[in-house]
C-alpha cells in the first residue's frame, strides 16, 4: 500500500473523554471514530487491525474443528423468552419493535439462536460432537460506554457453541477450545493469563477467562507465581491466614473511640494493627414473594480485607440476590448507626457469617453497637457464640496459596472467555438428540466467547509509550513502514523505496510505502503513533554510504543496513516481533 | 474439509412460505435457515457462498482504489435528522431507543454516517479523490418480507461512498466504481447487464442498476440486442409509435359500450384493435400545505399500453407525489363513473396528459363521461383541444429504439446500484474542503452499492434445475466435492479418494470430500442440490478398471478418466466453469 492512496489522519491531541491510553491512541492514530456514545466506525487502520485478529481466531477455530456459521444481529424475542433470559437480562439487552409492533433484540451473545438451530439440526448421536462458530456484531446497551472499543456497545465478538452426547464428551469440547484460545493468544502475541472464572450471567457450571495483562485492566488476576494456578479475583479461594485460634488472652472492655466510624481510624485512635479489627458489613435478602420482612445479615471481615461480592452472592440464603441494608434497617437490628456495629449485643437476632479469618481471631476489635464506641477483646465462644463462617474475602498479594506458595495479584482485560453449560439452554429449548438406544436426551453445551474488537484496545493498553502504540506483528495494521525521505525529489530514494517495497511484499510482508511529501518528522511521528512494528527509513544521506536505517518500534535507535542486505535483515527483525 | 467433520443437512421439502426457487434451494440445501420473518442465519455452507463473494467484491474495490472501513449497524438519529431522511424514509427505516431514550435507527445505508466521517476527515483538495466503502449488516424493515435473501430484512451489503472536487472528478470515479462492478459481476459468473436506472430514495442525478438476468426477476430490462443500450423499464424512454398524425376520417360518435368498463372490452365489442382505444387514468395531486383542493388530471394511454408510474412521478406538477384519484373525485370531475371516461365534455375542467403516441393517434376510441357509452372517431384539435404531451408509458418489447433497431425486455435481479449524488447529502451535512484558493467547497459524491446476499439468491434463480443449484464456480460453496463408493469398506477407495483430496487441494481447489457413511443415491441427490461444480465418483467398480467418473453439474453423464489423470482432467474441467 502507498500512503498517497491510502487514508492516514492522525490528531494531535485525544478527545477529552478518553480516559484510556487505548481510546486515546486509537482515535489520535485515525483508527477509530466516534458515531455515538459506545458506538465506533473502524477506520481503515483501525480496520486492519480488526481483521488480522479475526484471521487468526479464524484459523484457529477451524483447526480445532470448529465450523462457522453466521447468526443475524437482530433476534426474534420469542427465543429469550424460552430461554428465560428476556425476563432475566437487564437493561444492557437493545429491545426492540419492528413496523410490526413486534419484539426483537439486538444480540448480545447467540445461546438462544444457536440452539434453536441445534435443536432443529441436530437429530441423531451420530451428528455429534458439533462446533459452531460465528464473528458477529454483538450489542450491549451499557449504562455508562466509556474506554473507547474496552467498553464499547456495539462490538466485534467470536461465539462458538459445542453440542455433546454428555458431560465427558462435553468436557472434551471444552478442553479443545480451551487449547484454541491459547494458541490464539499466543499467535495475537499477547502476554495473557487463562484464569478460572464465575459463570455470571451466561451460567453453567465452569469457565474460564482469558486476562490480557495490563495495568489498566479493570479485573484482578490472583495467581501463583511458582505454579499454573491463575483464578479472576471474583473466584479465587481466599486462605483462612490464622491455622489455629489462640486462645483468649483480655477482657472483653467497651473502648470509647469518639468519630471513628472506620477501622483504620479504630486501629489508629487505638494504636493497634488494622489486622486486629474486624468490620462489618450488613447485608438484606428480601423474600422474592414480597410477603415476608427482608432478612438482615451481618458479615464480618477483617479490618484490612475487601469483601468479595460474587462469593457473597453464592451464599446459602443469598440464591435470590441480596443488597446493602438501609439505614432504617440497621437502625433496628443494631439499635445503633453504621460505623460503631458489631457482633455483640444487637438490639435484635441477627444472621452473622465470619470470614474464615475472621473466625480464628482471638481478642479482637469491633463495633459496640453504640455510637462512639468499639469493643476489645472480643473472643468467639466466650463473648458471643461460635459464628457461621465462609470464605468472604477478596484475595490480597501475599496470601499464601494452600497449594504452597503464596498468591500475587496483577491486573488484566478479560478478552475471552470459556464456559461449560451443560444443559441450561438445551433444557430450556428442549434440545435433544436421539441416542444410541432411540431415546431422546438432552445436549450438552458449552459456549466460547472472543471479544475481537475488545483484543485490539488490550493489545495498545498493554503495548503502548509516550510515542504511541507498540503493536505485536501479528496485528499490526501494517508490519513494516517505508519512510522515503524527500521522495518527491530524489529518484534515486524513491527508486530504492519502490524496490524494497516490491521486495517486501513479494516475501508476504504486510507493508506501507509512505509516499506522502510531509517533512520525515511528521512522518516518523505518524508511525511511531500508529505503531507499525518495522520502520525503513531511507535517505540520500545514508544512500550516499550506501545504508538505509532499519528500526523496530521499540528500539532506542535505529540500525544502519547496507542496502543490499535491508530486505534479509527486514525480514529477520520481523521474524523476531 | 470431510464431510463427515462438517455439518451437511439437506432437506426433501422446502418450507410451504417460499415461494421462489433461491429460497426453496437454498432451504433444502440446508445454506440458510430462517430466525424470523426476512431474517436469516447462514448455515456453513451458505457463509462459504457468501464469504466467496464477498472476497470477490473486497478485491475488485481494493483494486478500483477504494479503502475499506467499517461503519457501525446502529447509527445515531441525528445525522438522519440532519440529512432529512429520519423524516423522508418510512417504515422500512428501523427505529430504536437506547436505554437512554435517546434515537438510533439499524442502517439501511450509511450516506449520513459516512458524510460526517468525510466532513470531519477530509480538510484539504490535496486528500481527493477519496472512496470508502464497508461490507457490513444492513436491516431495511420490509412490510412483506419474503423470497427468502431476495427480499430479507436483514441482509449484508457492500457500499462504497466517493469524494471528489468537482463534478468531472465525481464522474471518474463514478465511471471507475462502474469499471469495477463490470469486473465483479463477470468474475462472479453471472449473466448480467448494467442498466441505467430511476435513483429513487437515495436521490442524485445519475445511476446505474446491475441486473441479473433471470426469469423470475422482479424487475424488468429494457435493452437493444443490437446495440448498448439498456435500461430499467422505470426510466426507459418509450417512443412515439406513430411518426406522423394522420388527419380525421371518421365523426365523433357516441355509441353503446354496455358491460365494457374496459379497453379490451370496448374494442371486443367494437370489433376494433385494441390499439385504436385510448385509456383514461384518473391521478390526483394534493397541495403539500393542505389549503387547496387536490388538482385532477387525467392521463391517456394507448389501450395496450401501462402507465409508468415512475416517470408520472417526474412529470410537472408532480413534484409532491400524487396518487389515484378517489371515485369521488373522479364523479365530481367527469360527471361519470369509472370505466367510461374520457378528455371529451367533461363536468369539470381536468388537466389532460396524453402519451407520446396517444397524442399522435386520430379516429380514437375513449370514454364518453356517461356510464355505458364510449366515443369513436375522436381527434384532437377537432373534437378537443391538443393534449400537453409526455412519455408516461412502460415500453413494450418491439418498440423502436430511436436510435436504430428494435427493444426487447428481459426481467432482471437488481444486485448492484451506483449513485451520482452530486452534493445531496455533502450540501445538507456541510461536508467541505479548502480548494486549492483556501475556500471551502462542498464535495461532490457518489455512491455504490452491491447486495452481497441477494448475489447468492439472484445466482441460483439463474442457475438451477430439477436437481438443485448450479453454482458457477467462483461462489460455489466448494468447487469440487469426491464421492466415494462404500468408502467405509474399500480400503483402496479410501486410498485413492484421499489421494486425490490432497492432490486438488494442494492445487489450489476448494474441495470437499464426502466421507459420510450413506448411500450413494443419497450422496449424488445431495450434492446436486447443493449445487457442486464438480463431482468426482470414485468406487471399486471403476477402480478395477483404473478408471473414476468426473463430471460437471451441468453435464448429462460423467465422464470415464483414467485414475492418474483425474487430477489434471479435473483442474481443466474447474478451469472451463
């Protein structure tokens, strides 16, 4: 490609709303651009970039045996009414009407359509296993789109579908994508993680995620350093830190600590360790008929750890969802205002789960019920009863892994993510298959996500500096750049250049001549924006030595190559990217 | 690809709803099954169709200097507004609400969008000519879905939007799309013809429709098997079959047509030829600010000819649309039901339009304006004033083209239309550049628009049998399919169909290879349906004799080749469809 015929429009500087290095590059790179709120047009650059990441889930999903299809964008609403899920999914699912008066939807994920189809398709055990796949536009109505195309509404995203005998034959399926996806993350050349992950609201019984590593990734990635261990922090198993209670060693004392409505501000007022406080976390269930009082809850965590949302909404008691208690309502359980609860002497019965940590404390720290005041000394089984316990904390760096070792935590992009569902939807659409013995039995699924669009914003945010985007070969919008300095004036750059050029795409490379007459440090800042991986600058100066400068995109300075080796010494940079 | 890891699922019935042989074909072959009304998934096979065309069109554009990007399927309501099109397009532009309440509509075209990426891109002349274009999801919200991808609701297109200075450059590159959609629709392999053509919604001046040729074509071709000339019936100009007036020779009469409300039957009752009546069509048109009355007008056409109701629409006066007059205006107006009107002794004044040829006939036949009664021996000038006059009819085949030889009519497929919009939609979006002058000046553009999905449909409406689809080679889902007898038993079967497999791969050939353990009746009837160029049956039988059969789908009997020559007889074969 010649830049001359090509569009390149880089911005000086980002909109305003970007708050990501990826959004801000790509729209100052000319790849993206806004059309609404969430909603992008990928321009040719950004484009390319679409399409090689695309190419690469393509072949890999077909070497796995998966085959493609291609559902529709706009979806009958008869279907997520079977399935449940046009009741269940919330607003991010686009309703809509047609001319018609109709309903329909804007899809977000394919389980319904896939498996209408399957249980249309698919007759007979001798049809199966089966792998569907499409590369979709897919569309979330997000409250707040933001992040550029991390967050987007509408999308670019890879589902597959596996249909199975049975569970062991299922677990196959989801063993062979599992494998896809890391020769796909491996091939994008991008540091990542594959984590075992919740379920959330696709469902079924495991998953996995697949966490680009980035300092600007919204999840965290608990893992162990010296073993294959990785789990989203959603799911991963936090240790209880004490083996065995110590036995009570002070008196249960009623402490004034005057405008100390937190535990860092307890431990302060008392000159104690935070890990020495508890807090608690009140929590309601409300009865799904609506006819019995909300249940009230009191959670306890020690005073320096996080409570962990999803392992609280797994709780017994908790199937129906649950939410932060109001004032009122705490008010008359505790007889007391939030900052100075506790435990003990609760104005009425109330329902108390411990953090498994928190349960082998002795002697320590919580609120008193009465505001202004805490409690020391405060021991299970002595001051009040033995407590319901239950893993209830979000795993910190440092924790130790019960498997030996001890856990470290790094942010990541979920940018794919596995699940086995068994038979959620096949039971709902009434998916079977007729076995061996001519009996019908029920499909099992599993489902395999790939955000495309979403890999592009991971790939920047973790390969980026002040210059620009560091993109990996694989996805580069172009994996070399010709930089011709004065061309329009030389022929003899430009007869080099065009040689080169010719040279470089007849050995397959993806490659840019920028036959633009800008001055080369607009050039050169172009590039070093838009992140092409090999840069060739060529010049009457160098030429007169004979040399051209050849230069990756991280490298500091460029090497100076004799012209007749800068296609051998191209191509072997580009091997090494 | 083995069958046997594919997913093959023909059908013996196509659904009772389609009505045309694309979509009962396309059905039974199992290439597309239906989400909801117009709404499609492609099947495996189906995509394989699809993706072939579509890398046919990417290629030709890229080729034609076109860039490629991506516009998004949901596009925000206010560049419709802007443009004037949220109000002037109807209830096939699909509406929405975000969770916001705020408006989008689906695309079902993407001018606006496209226009305010050009205003905010495109700064100076030195960035022209540019042409960008996607393939993307289209949705237009049919009243009447049907004909399966001939007339869905959720299709894919390709579009392309052109910018230019000035009108002479506009025409280049329109000139240039035009170059390129002749490549394209030849290298598809189909039989087509590029028509001049109404512009109707999208506006401009200027435009080309292509055409497949097929007989159960919705639209119809106007061409000259002598010369170039084609064009859509919509705008093909028809010619005044009577060069010169002959003078009266007959009275005004008034006489008895009882029971004959219509051409045909006045003229069977007058035993004359239905070409001496002369039709009266009775159209309205209403003051767009609703103060006046509607304005009545009455148009004449030859009894053997139809009203083109395009060109009606381009007449003066008509400029705010118009419709058929009601029987209550036509009772106030002529005095006289409908079936027996005429321009003769009206009750009211009427503006009269008289068809090119009606305004050169004499000794007539038209209504009298009294139920019942028809005159004879009408002429103008004579016994009613002279008519203005305009081209208000459909051409029939046989016309005189005006430039030598005779029209003929074909019905067509409209797959592909290009646009000379001028500055439509630039002026109503204020796209500008700076000239060379530094003054701004409003982009001349064009757009060009190729329905990927209707190619695969309008292909098998020309080109089918009995049997199944006839794929022309280049869109074929694969090319060649090899069919082994009793492969399952035949280890020498087994060798050789792999053998063969391999070799036809390796040169390039898209080729399946159908190792399902079914009977060879099964297997012939599937692929035949499925529309396979190319059919390779190898068994036992033949191989005793070193022979296979090889033959093209359209081929009667296959031919005997000798095993070591199958591959070669076969690559010539793929070479000749």
């Amino acid at each position: 490609m010649h830049a001359s015929k090509y569009h390149i429009n880089t911005l000086k500087e980002a909109p305003a709303e970007a708050e990501v290095k990826s959004h801000q590059l790509m729209t100052r790179a000319g790849m993206i651009r806004k059309a609404a709120g969430g909603i992008y047009t990928y321009m040719p650059l950004g484009l390319k970039v679409l399409r090689k990441i695309e190419g690469i889930v393509r072949e890999e999903m077909n070497r796995a045996g998966a085959i493609e299809l291609l559902m529709p964008v706009v979806q009958p609403a008869e279907l997520w009414m079977e399935s449940g899920r046009w009741e269940q999914y919330g607003a991010e699912l686009l309703r809509i009407k047609d001319r018609h008066q109709r309903d329909f939807v804007l899809q977000p994920t394919s389980e319904e359509v896939i498996t209408d189809i399957a249980r249309n398709e698919i007759h007979s055990w001798r049809q199966l296993p089966l792998n569907f796949y499409h590369i979709q536009t897919k569309f979330r109505d997000e409250r707040r789109p933001r992040f550029g195309l991390m967050r987007g509404r509408e999308f670019t995203m890879k589902d597959a579908y596996s249909f199975d005998r049975d569970e062991a034959s299922a677990q196959a399926s989801y063993d062979a994508m599992f494998q896809a996806y890391m020769r796909i993350f491996e091939r994008l050349g991008l540091e990542f993680r594959a984590v075992a992950a919740d379920t959330g609201s696709i469902g079924g019984s495991r998953s996995h995620e697949f966490q680009v590593i980035a300092d600007t990734g919204e999840d965290l990635v608990v893992y162990n350093p010296a073993s294959q261990y990785a789990a989203n922090i959603e799911l991963a198993e936090a240790p209880c830190l004490i083996a065995e209670r110590a036995a009570p060693a002070q008196a249960l004392t009623k402490t004034a600590t005057p405008d100390a409505p937190k535990c860092e501000l307890v431990a302060e007022q008392l000159g104690l360790p935070l890990a020495r406080t508890v807090k608690s976390i009140v929590l309601a269930t409300d009865d799904p008929e609506g006819k019995q009082q909300a249940r009230i809850w009191l959670l306890l965590l020690r005073g320096d750890h996080e409570l962990n949302e999803v392992k609280t909404g797994k709780l017994p008691g908790f199937e129906n969802g649950y939410r932060f208690a109001t004032e009122a309502e705490i008010l008359e359980t505790f007889g007391c205002v939030p900052g100075y609860l506790g435990p003990v002497d609760t104005a009425k019965p109330v329902s108390v789960i411990a953090d498994l940590t928190v349960a082998h404390m002795s002697d320590f720290v919580c609120g008193a019920n009465e505001e202004g005041y805490h409690y020391t000394g405060v021991n299970w089984g002595r001051d009040l009863p033995e407590p319901a316990k239950a893993d209830l904390r979000n795993v910190v760096s440092g924790d130790p892994d019960p498997q030996g070792g001890v856990l470290a935590i790094q942010r990541g992009i979920e940018v794919g993510h596995v699940f086995f569902l068994g038979d959620k939807y096949s039971k709902a659409l009434n998916a079977t298959f007729l076995e061996t013995d001519g009996k019908p039995a029920v499909l099992q699924m599993g489902c395999y996500g790939i955000g495309i669009s979403r890999i592009a914003a991971a790939a920047i945010e973790q390969n980026h500096d002040d210059k620009g985007i560091i993109w990996p070969r694989a996805i580069a919008p172009f994996e070399a750049v010709i930089c011709p300095m004065n061309l329009h004036k030389s022929e003899t750059v430009r007869n080099v250049a065009e040689k080169l050029y010719q040279e470089l795409q007849a050995s397959g490379v993806d490659v840019m001549l920028d036959d633009r007459d800008i001055r080369p440090g607009i050039m050169f800042a172009d590039w070093e924006l838009i992140g092409a991986p090999l840069r060739i600058t060529i010049g009457d100066r160098g030429l007169k030595d004979g040399i051209v400068e050849i230069q990756t995109r991280r490298q500091a300075a460029a090497d100076k190559i004799p012209v007749e080796q800068a296609l051998e010494f191209s191509l072997q940079q580009l091997k090494s990217l």
